[in-house]
C-alpha cells in the first residue's frame, strides 16, 4: 500500500501551499481503504436484506459466513487454500490494468496452464519429482502467458477490444479442455467424469509443512510481490504506468507500447496458467471439467476491489476466498443455493464500482485548500 | 446421420433449421446491444440479462401456464437489470465496461440462486409455425418449424434499421454516443437517452433469453447460456453496429455454431474465426 502513501505525499511536496498535515499525507490511502471497506460492507447489508426476503435470519447469515471463512483453524485453512488461486488470477486482471486494459480472462489462462502443466508431467513420469515440478511450472506459465498474449496481441495489431476477446477465449480454453479431457488425453479408467490421467502422487507439490494449506499461497505471495516490485520499482513498471495514463504521451517519448503490452499481457497470463498449474498440482492432481470452478472469475473482482494493486490483491483475496469457502457452510446450515457466493460477489462488484464515483468528494477527507 | 429419405439433403437441411433455432437469442441479443452501444455504452452485462431472461421466463411461464407471459416477464427483467446498469454507469467516472462485468457475475449467480426450484419442473413451452406442412419428409418438416420470436426479430432488424436513420428518437440516440455536446447543447439529457437506450436493449436482451428456455434447447439448467450473450455482444462490435448486417451475422455465426453441434468430434468453437 506504500504507494498510494507515496502518490499524495509527492503531490503535498510539489504543490507549494500545501499543509504536510496527517490528511494530506494519508488521504488518500485512508480513501482506499475507506471507501472499498464501506462499499463490502453496504453489500453486505444489502445481501442480508436479499436473504431476509427469502426468510433467512440476515444475523444467521452473518454469523455463519464469519464462522465458515475465519472462525476456526479448519476454516481458516480452507479459506487459505481459496487464496491462492484468487491472488494469481487476480493478477491476471492487475497487471493489464496499469496499462488502462480490462482483461478478465483469468479463467482461460488458468485451464490452458493447468493443461499444459498436466501435459508436461504426464510427458515425463520418469524423471525425479523436483524436475517435474519444475516442468510444470514452466509449462503452466508459458501456456497462461501465451494465452492472455493472445488477447493483447489481438488488440495491437487488429484493434479488436481486449476484454470481450480475452472473455471468448475463456470459452475456448473450456471447449480445448474438454476436447482434450475427452479425447487425446483421457484416462481409460476415468468413466463418469473423463479426466486425463493422474500426474502423480510424488509429482504432487504438497502442503505448507503444519497446515493443510498448500505451497500455491507462497506461489501467490510471491508473484504479487513481485509483481509489486515490477510496477511500481522497476523502469519496466514505470514505462508501462506512464503508457496506461497516456498512451499518446508514452509513443511520444518513444516507448513501445506493443512490446510493454504483449509483456504485461505474457506475465499477467503465466501468473492465471501458475494458478492452474497449482490446482493440478496441489489440489486436484489431474485435469478434468472440476478446474472450471471459477476462480478466473473471482480473480476479476479481487482485483477490482484491490483497486488494481498487487499488494492488496494478498488481504483481499484471503478475504473473498473466505467469502467463497463460506459458501458450504451457508448452504448446510441456512440452506441457501449454492449460487448465494456468487449473488453475494456480484452484489460486492456493483458496489465496488458505483463507489468509484465517491474518490475526491468525502469532506473530511479532503483537508483545507 | 443419412438415413435413406433424403440422401445427403439432410446435412444442409439440419444446418439450415439449426440456423434457426439457435440464431434467436444472438439475433435479440445483438439488436438490444446494437441500441445501447449507439447511445455511447457497452453493456457487457447482456450475458447475465440473457440468463435472466431465461430463468424468469421459464419460472413465470410454469408459475402462469402462459409462455407469452413468460417471454414479457424476461423483457420486463432485462430492462430493469439494463436500468441498474444504466443507472450506475451514470455516476461520475465509472467505467461501463467494469460495471457490465459486474453485472454479469450478478445476473448469472442471481438467475442459479432463484432458478434452483425451477430445474425439476417442465413450463409450457412456446408454440412454432409449421412451414413445413408442404412435405411428407419428417426431417424438412422438423427443420422448417419457426418460431414466432425468430420472425419478430428478423423484422426487427430493418425496423431498426430504419428507426436509426429516419426517426427522431434513432437520430436522438445516434446523437448521445457519437456526440454527447451536441445532444447537450441540443437541450437532451444525454444519461436519459442512454437509460432508455440501455433498458430497451436489455428488453430485447431478456426476451433472446426468453427464447432459449422456452423453445430451444427449452428448458432451464445452469449451463444454458455458455457465453452467448458475450458472443452476441462481440458480434455487434464486429459489424460495427450496422443492424442489417447485424442480421446476417446472427444467422451464419450460428451456422459455424451448428455445424460444432453436428460433428461432435470439433468441439473447439468456431467464435474466433468470426472475430
């Protein structure tokens, strides 16, 4: 979060009446902590009054969904293990919003990585665990990477809107996996549900020694801060924020927007296909329709409420992967559908985003000028 | 799939009156999108309004026994979901694009959630016109039965057409998205003509929703829409909003679309290739 501390406090250095006082120093942070914080909260209410016409005790609810997220170390493994795949497909969506793109087709990268990292492990059962794994990984990215490229190549070069491309080709990487799932790479064995062949129990990468949480968290962590460190430390970060705030200026000063583009595009993909890659390789241990479980889209949201910050992304996804391992409990306990995650993550980015109009214009905020 | 009657004819034939059948929701879609993208937004949101359309078309029709009435309670809902959309967007520096986003996560999830009674049940579907009754031929007749739905928004194409050309109210919202300071300075409100435009378009949007529980496939399940509302909404921005046009995309991309339904072993979607 330092950086929004750092963008007022240069504004309060350059401006020369400024008062160095506490708002105008921390404003704006407060701001997006604020204003995020009472949007998920007045979704909240307004969930709560959903549930209550459906006869449903709004406090139950409550209880419940805190119960089910936070309130025991159960549940907090399981909200954990949600996470991780939301902080790497939330990224997917972060990273091309620095250069002013909408992509939202997390959930494509995340079946092609998990594919591919299938593909790779089955290619190579003989070979010793680590370098599977290694292969895996490499195979998961490339193939997220290559996948969300598409997307920014095709609106480089053909001009066609990223975001409606990068979400068709959700669909696509749906119909290549069942494709696949179903033909060239399905398990003889697998009868009901065709799942291609397992990648193996040594292949498996295991949880964080103490929990039940896997490695995909530290997966996570680390590609969010690294991520963190790429935009807003590096000249790479800082050329592709200048080409996000002004395209036009950006060429003028001759950085080449199709290369920061189809970069971004690669690296916001490979961090989707790790996320597939780790749900192969930690949770599900093949691939098959299960993958499809969403996160891609999930992933979208959290980077709308993290205001697009690779950092926030970490807290927020814990928060929504608790909101989504909730899910269960609510529908044994209250029994709600289990589509009420899914009203409940709407309801949160309608707010998230009519709360857009809110920056700038909370009084106290704002300090003397 | 040649089963002696008809030889070979039975290939383009079953393309032909797949064409059809699956065109509608595109058609509606694409038309309500037409309208809104004219006014100056992108209402990504169609996905989740077509989904809508479906569900509350399917529960009114059970709940009443009348599919008309099914097909107005899906337009009705699509307005009032294109209302929340316009309604949002026309707070200050909020991006339409996010909020159609948005609005697809909650239409969808909001269609499952009330939808979950209505999987069990079987509505009464809508009626289609027989135009086959000319043949003895099962499969011409099976392929030549339309439905009134498909007729309207045929018509509707041109009707639009013509609309955005000649009528005072398609100039209006030919004036908001290409020029929003002259429908100003012309004494209009822009955010009015864009509501109305956005909510006419979710009309349509639903009543395309309407059409996939109630005639084809024709009943409601989660897994109904598959993305076709985005499909739809990409197509009018490869035509680039030309509403005749409009209606021979949404009569070939399901062509491709029937063609994969077909030959079960190409799965792949042919979605790309029409981008």
């Amino acid at each position: 979060m330092t950086s929004e501390v750092a963008d007022p406090a240069e504004v309060a250095a350059i401006s020369p009446a400024a008062d160095p006082g506490f708002l105008q120093r921390y404003g704006g942070t407060i701001e997006y902590i604020l204003i995020p914080g009472a949007a998920l909260i007045g979704a909240l209410g307004v969930f709560g009054i959903f549930v209550a016409l459906f006869g449903k005790n709004p406090l139950d609810l409550y209880f419940y969904m805190y119960q089910g997220a936070f309130g025991t170390w159960f549940s907090w493994q399981n909200t954990l293990t949600r996470a991780a795949p939301l902080i790497l497909t939330a990224l997917c969506t972060a990273l091309p919003a620095q250069l002013g793109m909408v992509i939202i087709g997390g959930e494509g990268a995340l079946l092609i990585g998990a594919l591919a990292a299938t593909g790779a492990a089955l290619m190579m059962q003989s070979a010793p665990p680590l370098v599977v794994q290694l292969a895996m990984v490499g195979a998961g990215m490339a193939g997220g990477g290559l996948w969300i490229m598409l997307a920014g190549g095709l609106r480089q070069y053909r001009g066609v809107n990223e975001t409606i491309s990068s979400l068709l080709l959700v669909y696509i990487a749906l119909a290549i996996l069942n494709h696949l799932v179903e033909g060239m790479m399905r398990d003889p064995a697998s009868l009901n549900k065709p799942s291609t062949r397992e990648i193996g129990a040594a292949n498996m990468i295991g949880s964080i020694p103490g929990t039940d949480v896997h490695w995909g968290l530290v997966f996570g962590v680390i590609a969010a801060i690294a991520s963190y460190i790429l935009i807003y430390h590096t000249v790479f970060g800082f050329a592709a924020r200048v080409a996000g705030g002004n395209i036009r200026a950006a060429k003028i000063v001759g950085l080449s927007v199709g290369k920061l583009i189809l970069t971004i595009c690669f690296l916001a993909g490979a961090s989707a296909g790790l996320a597939g890659m780790v749900e192969v390789a930690a949770v599900q241990g093949r691939t098959n329709a299960n993958l499809a479980a969403g996160y891609g889209f999930t992933g979208i949201l959290v980077a709308f409420l993290a205001r697009q910050n690779p950092l926030a992304v970490i807290p927020v996804a814990i928060l929504l992967g608790g909101i989504s391992a909730s899910g269960g409990l609510l529908q044994r306990r209250l029994g709600l559908p289990d589509a009420s995650v899914q009203v409940l993550q709407g309801i949160i980015f309608v707010f998230v985003l009519a709360s857009d109009a809110l920056y700038g214009r909370i009084g106290f905020l704002k300090g003397k000028s | 799939m040649a089963d002696g009657t008809i030889g070979l004819w039975t290939v383009p034939l079953a393309v032909f009156g797949g064409a059809i059948r699956v065109s509608t929701p595109f058609l509606f879609v694409s038309l309500g999108e037409c309208i809104t993208e004219r006014s100056g937004r992108i209402n990504l949101g169609l996905e989740g309004t077509l989904v809508m359309g479906a569900m509350s078309a399917y529960g009114i029709s059970y709940l009443t026994g009348s599919p008309w009435l099914g097909v107005l309670a899906a337009g009705i809902t699509g307005a009032l979901l294109g209302a929340l959309h316009a309604g949002i967007c026309s707070l200050p520096r909020v991006n339409d694009v996010a909020v159609g986003i948005a609005l697809m996560l909650f239409g969808t999830g909001l269609a499952f959630y009330l939808g979950k009674p209505l999987i069990e049940p079987t509505a009464p579907r809508l009626p289609a016109i027989d135009f086959g009754w000319w043949s003895d031929i099962s499969q011409v007749r099976a392929a030549l039965r339309v439905n009134v739905l498909f007729l309207i928004g045929v018509a509707l194409a041109p009707i639009l057409y013509w609309a955005f050309r000649t009528t005072r109210w398609g100039l209006l919202i030919r004036t908001a998205g290409e020029s929003s300071d002259a429908a100003r300075a012309m004494g209009h409100s822009v955010l009015l003509i864009r509501l109305r435009a956005t909510m006419v378009g979710g009309f349509l949007a639903g009543i395309g929703g309407s059409f996939l529980s109630l005639f084809y496939p024709g009943s409601w399940n989660e897994g109904l829409s598959s993305g076709q509302g985005i499909t739809a909404v990409a197509l009018v921005n490869a035509v680039i909003l030309h509403s005749v046009l409009e209606f021979t995309k949404c009569t070939i991309l399901p062509t491709s679309l029937v063609v994969k339904f077909r030959v079960p072993a190409v799965r792949v979607k042919v979605v790309v290739v029409r981008l």
